[in-house]
C-alpha cells in the first residue's frame, strides 16, 4: 500500500512528537540532576587539590576535636530523640490519658524553632548571668564559684537543644507506623501472655523499625548540618570548621576538604539508615484491625500526661516564652524600616526558592512518568541526595566552581577588552536560590511523587486520547489535582529556606541580610533580647506546615476521613 492510500492513524502521527518530548524531558531531567549534583562532586574533587597549609594544621590540632565532638554530638541525639519520640508516639497512639488528643498535634510544634533559636532562649535562662542562676545566688547568698550549675554551652547542652526541637521526626513518622498497624499481630503477642509494653517492645515497636530509624537518620543530618546552635555555643564541630576555615582563614581548599569529610559522615549514615530500612521486612494484614487505646488510671495518667507535656513545654511553649518576654522588654522593632527590608530579603529568598524548587520537582517526577526507565529514576534519586548534604557543604561546592567561572571570565575580558565583569554569579541571589533548591529538592520530590501517585494512569490515556499534548495534559488535568501535594511542597520548602543559616551565610550577596542572619549576628554579639524578634518572626512562619503535617498524619490511619 502506497503511503497515500495508507489510511489515517492519529496514534501514529503524535508518536513521533510524543516520543520528542519525552525524550526532551527526560534529557531536562537528566541536565537537572547533572546541576543538583554538581557542588557535591566539586567538594570531593576538593580532596585532590593542596590547601595552603591550613589543612595539615587543622589534621595535626582540631581534626580530632571535629571528630569527636560531631560523634558524640550525634550519639546523644540519636539516643535522645529516639526516647523521646518514639515514647510519645506510642503514649498518644495506644493510650488514653487526660488531653491525649491536643497532645498529637502539639508534639509536633517544637519542629516549627530551629535549634539556633531555642539555643538564644536558654542561653538566657541558663547560662551565668540568667535568670535561673541570678535567682540562686540571690536566694543563697551564693558567690559565682560557690555551686556547680550545668554548662549550657557545652557538647551535652547542645545535644539537649538538638533533642527538644528534632525528636519530632521519630514523633512524626513513628506515629505513622502505629497508627498504620493492623491489632492482628498486637492481639496475638497478648494472647501469648505479653503486657502491654511487653507487646510494644516485642511487636509494635520491631514493626515500626524502618520508619523510627528515618526519624532518627533525618534528626542526625538536621544536627550535622547544623552551624548556628553549636557556634553560639562555642562547640567546634565540622560545620563550624568549615565556616571558620572559609572566612576567618581565607583557605577555601581546606574549607572544602572539610566539607568532604562531613559530606562522608553524613552518606555513611545515609548507608545505614537505607541498610536498617532494607533489613526490615513487614507482614501486611489481609484486613485493617484498629488498634484499641488503653485506658491508664491513677498515677500513670498523670505520669502520661508528664511525659508528654515535658517535651511540649521544654521544646516550645518555654522557649517562646522566653523569647516573647525578651522581644516585649528590650527587642527591636519588628515593623521597623531595617526588619521590613530583613523580612522582604527572607520572604524573596523563601518565595523564589519554593516556586523553583517546586517547578523543578514537577519536570523530574512528570519525566519520570511519562518516560520509567534507569534514567529518569536515577536522576530523580540524584536529585534528592541534596537533602542529605547540609547547607554548609553545598555552598562551599558551588563557590568553588563558580568563583573560578567568574575570575576566568573577569581575567579574559580584562585581557581582550579592558573591561572587568566582576563577580557576576558569586554571592548572587541566583546562585543563593540553586543552592536552596539543591538543599530541599528531595522534600518537594518526595511530596509531588506522592501526588502524582494517586492519579491513575488510565487519566493520562484519556487525555492523550482527546488530544491533548503531555504540556497540556500537566496543566489540565494534572495541576488541579496535584494543587494540594504542589501547594504542601511549596510551603515547606518556604519554611524550611526561612531557617536555613548556613547556606544563607556564606552565599548570600553583600549587604543582604535575612533574619536567620540577623537572629545570628545579633546572638553572636550577645545581644539576645534584640536576636529574639527575628527569632520569633521565624517560628512563626514554621507554624503553619507543622499544623499542617500534623493533621495529614491523623487522616493517615486506614479507614479514616
């Protein structure tokens, strides 16, 4: 049959298109992924190159106090958080005691203050010329080196301010996992003759296993990734290290070989917590069982209560306290001309972030439906390593390549043309704003993959059917549907950029402060009633999506509406 008289086939007239587009998005995705990972490979190719001299000083000095420190640091919070989170997950899941229900929303609030913050409130409570101790020597008579007083800017404080604000991600994902248990299993453990802890710690708690070490794994990386809380707390850590080496010792090679060998704890414990995930393996129950509360009388009502409110009030309500009593009696003017322009530069920052990071999720998780293949879930899975890597080090691997990008050009147009570019992507907002979507690109990723997973297949068929092209089927069909998970991605992208410290610190162009910034500068200089107004201004912004997460946590149990 001649290609005239062929009949018309409209599948096989769009295939040749179709099959360009999604070649296209595929190679987009591949070229984002290529970008995402780019600072991390310039931080280990940073191991190859010799620093001037401050390396071998820092291997022969303060090495082995980064080490130590950021391992015994991380010991304590791993311990801690995991206490504490799963403790009270299991409290307000299987248990009934006076407030149960206020208490699984509001133990997840502490997640709203970054450590830094709370570290500004109790530094002022506790340390020497605090309220607590001025109170002491006061009712005593005391002298300042007649008691002993625990050190608040110490490893072992530092711990405690990491624990009361992350313990919420063990909270959060460990009450996932007991309300998502079927009683089948439960049920038979007490008909063996197991209590009710006994069964927690046999069944419930062994069931929960993978998603209590993610909690763990992620409260790990929020504290290695850490530099405000440690270096307000004199404590020498990686993250300090690598600042310091940057800024105060100008040698950007030893900056980022420190940065490489934080970046290797932090994939080692990458390693293990996908290790400890894989191990696990579950029995789905045919049929959901709910399981059923027990009631606790007496005194361990009253000691459920205490449990619960302890992190509820040390890990929020007493900090912010604290910190609205020092912003009403000597903090500065929120609405003043210099905090509208730090509040304009955080919600610029956090806006642009949010919307490119979001818009760059959508291309990576589109491709890869329209396009499975090795490819497209490599680069999706390249893509969300940024998580796992603390700001820090991220900004270090983007300096380095785009210092050299900007002096190469600025010596060839001095050179050929006698005129100088300057630094035209060093310490700008754009490279701040990559830096910011290589950082959270996993949470927008793993949220819009969500989305994209409850709508069927079958819509994608119908709209391809009437005609529409994969753009349009994105903007029609998929958008109003994914507007929730889209929506979600963005606002914690936002919060989560608004409390960003070391990124913003070392990127940050000229003269551009936010408030994290100015919170730290004006901590640093001991001024901590004038830090607690951009303080409060940023715990405020972060309530929103702990709310927000934490209803979507309640509607996730089997059955519910």
């Amino acid at each position: 049959m001649t290609d005239a008289a062929r009949p018309f086939d409209p599948q096989t007239r769009r295939a040749a298109p179709r099959a360009a587009r999604v070649s296209g998005l595929t190679l987009a995705a591949l070229a984002l992924a290529a970008a995402v990972i780019g600072p991390i490979l310039a931080v280990a190719a940073s191991l190859l190159q010799q620093s001037e001299g401050t390396w071998a000083h820092l291997a022969r000095t303060l090495l082995p106090v980064y080490v130590g420190n950021t391992l015994l640091l991380g010991a304590l919070v791993a311990a801690g958080t995991a206490a504490v989170g799963v403790g009270a997950a299991w409290l307000v899941t299987m248990c009934r005691f006076p407030f149960r229900r206020q208490f699984e929303w509001a133990l997840a609030l502490p997640l709203a203050l970054p450590a830094y913050v709370i570290a500004y409130a109790y530094t002022d409570l506790l340390d020497h010329p605090g309220a607590v101790q001025s109170a002491l020597r006061a009712a005593f008579g005391w002298g300042p080196r007649d008691y002993w007083f625990p050190e608040i800017r110490s490893v072992e404080g530092a711990a405690v301010m990491f624990v009361l604000v992350l313990y919420p991600y063990v909270y959060l994902l460990a009450r996932t996992a007991f309300l998502q248990q079927s009683a089948c299993a439960f049920d038979v453990a007490r008909t063996l003759g197991f209590g009710p802890w006994g069964a927690f710690a046999r069944v419930a708690a062994p069931m929960a296993r993978p998603a209590i070490a993610t909690g763990v794994a992620l409260a790990l990386m929020e504290t290695l990734a850490d530099f405000g809380t440690v270096a307000h707390f004199g404590v020498q850590t990686f993250a300090t290290g690598i600042y310091r080496s940057w800024f105060a010792l100008g040698d950007r090679v030893a900056a980022a070989q420190l940065s490489a060998c934080l970046m290797a704890f932090v994939l080692v414990l990458v390693a293990l917590e996908r290790t400890q995930r894989r191990a696990a393996r579950y029995c789905p129950p045919g049929v959901f069982h709910e399981l059923q509360a027990f009631e606790l009388r007496g005194w361990r009502r009253w000691a459920a209560f205490g449990l619960c409110a302890a992190p509820v009030t040390l890990g929020f309500l007493a900090p912010v306290a604290i910190l609205l009593h020092l912003s009403l009696t000597d903090g500065h003017n929120l609405f003043g001309a210099r905090y509208v322009r730090f509040a304009l530069n955080s919600l610029t920052l956090a806006g642009a972030a949010a919307v490119v990071t979001v818009a760059a999720a959508i291309l990576l998780s589109y491709a890869e439906r329209l396009a499975p293949g090795p490819a497209t879930r490599a680069a999706n899975r390249v893509a969300a390593m940024g998580y796992a890597i603390p700001g820090g080090v991220i900004a270090v691997g983007m300096l380095i390549p785009l210092a050299a990008f900007d002096n190469a050009l600025d010596g060839w147009m001095r050179a050929n043309l006698g005129v100088s570019t300057g630094l035209l992507l060093t310490g700008s907002i754009a490279a701040l704003v990559f830096a910011y979507m290589v950082r959270f690109m996993a949470v927008a990723l793993q949220t819009v993959e969500a989305g994209f997973g409850r709508i069927t297949p079958s819509m994608d068929h119908a709209a391809r059917a009437l005609g529409e092209s994969a753009g349009g089927a994105l903007r029609r069909v998929h958008a109003p549907m994914l507007r929730g998970a889209l929506l979600t991605a963005a606002l914690i992208v936002f919060v989560d950029v608004m409390k960003e410290l070391p990124a913003t610190l070392i990127m940050r162009p000229f003269n551009f402060d936010t408030l994290a910034v100015q919170a730290y500068r004006l901590a640093s200089d001991e001024r901590l009633a004038q830090a607690s107004t951009p303080a409060l201004a940023i715990v405020a912004a972060g309530l929103i999506p702990v709310l927000l997460l934490s209803a979507q946590i309640r509607r996730s149990r089997p059955g519910s509406h």
